[in-house]
C-alpha cells in the first residue's frame, strides 16, 4: 500500500497493522490483515472473521487510512474483493454492504464519496443497516476489482476510510481491501 500524506509517502506492505486503524462502531470489529485472500501478497485487510468461517451478524465497523492531505487531482484507487448477503430476488438489493467514506472536520461527520465507475448496488428498502434505503453501495459478490475515487474536489486535511455493516441474518465470507493508493 503506497499513501502519501502531507507530503510525505508512507508504504504499507500490508504485512502488518501499521497505518491503518479499525474499530467496532456497532458490535464486533472483524477489520484485521488476512492471508486468506490478497491481491497481492503477502496479504490484505479483511472485514470477515479470522478463520474461513462468515462474518457477525449486527456488526459495523470501519477501517482508516492515516490522516491524508490532498491536493489538486487526488485520487483514491484500491482493489477489493467481496462476499456480502444481497437480496436473493434481486442480486443487487444489499442486505449487507461496504461503502467509502470521507471526513473534512477530523471525523466529527463523515460523507459517503462515490467511485468513478457508479457503486454497482443500492441498499435494500427493507434493510437494517446503517445505510438509508436506495443509497449506492458495494455488496453480493465481486471478484478482485480496481476502484477509482476522484476525490479532486477536497483539498487540505481528509480523513478516508472504508465502513462495512452486517444486518440480523446471514453473514458471508466479507470485504477485502487490498493494493490503497492516494
């Protein structure tokens, strides 16, 4: 992982926590470095369980890239992998869901910021998640993808992170976060 914050570069071989943080803001936080499954070795971020077993149910909890600055043209770029409950009559209705999301008054609110290709699903009307019924999201299931985030309109201090939730019933296998550029 290669960031660069306020002029300087930080590399994280995601090999270890290092510059990231996570927490739990409902339930348990499952964020931790995995070697189940990575883009590129050695390892990734994996909001899941530890083992190769399904996520909590009623969980949510986020992952921080450290303190950032960004300047004319910044962008965000990761790949991830995902395996979340969405609706079985329509794929793209999330039950549970991963989205962006971005802070300019040091986490006091934080704003959903959408990718450049459109987030492929939309929360469930009926969901009991965090997010608002229809709001654009990751869920279901995606191979190892590369996203892009034009996050040109922000400048100075950020703060960037990405934000999963579980609703009461069936859990997956989660989202992996893999290869973050900014």
């Amino acid at each position: 992982i290669l960031v660069r914050t306020c002029g300087y570069i930080l590399d994280d071989p995601v090999d270890a926590e290092g510059l990231f943080s996570h927490r739990e803001i409902v339930g348990v936080d499952q964020w931790h470095v995995s070697t189940e499954r990575c883009h590129s070795t050695p390892s990734s971020w994996k909001c899941g369980n530890a083992s190769a077993g399904t996520y909590a149910n009623i969980a949510e909890s986020v992952l921080a890239l450290p303190p950032l600055c960004l300047f004319d043209n910044s962008r965000l770029t990761f790949w991830h992998r995902m395996n979340a409950e969405a609706g079985a009559a329509y794929p793209y209705w999330a039950l549970d869901a991963g989205v962006v999301e971005l802070s300019q008054d040091n986490g006091a609110t934080w704003k959903i910021v959408s990718p450049t290709v459109i987030y492929p699903s939309r929360a469930s009307p009926y969901n009991t998640i965090f997010l608002a019924a229809y709001q654009r999201c990751y869920s279901g299931a995606v191979d190892w993808k590369m996203e892009t985030f034009d996050l040109s309109t922000y400048h100075g201090p950020v703060l960037v992170r990405f934000h999963f939730a579980s609703d009461e019933q069936y859990g997956f296998e989660g989202w992996y976060i893999d290869d973050v550029s900014v």
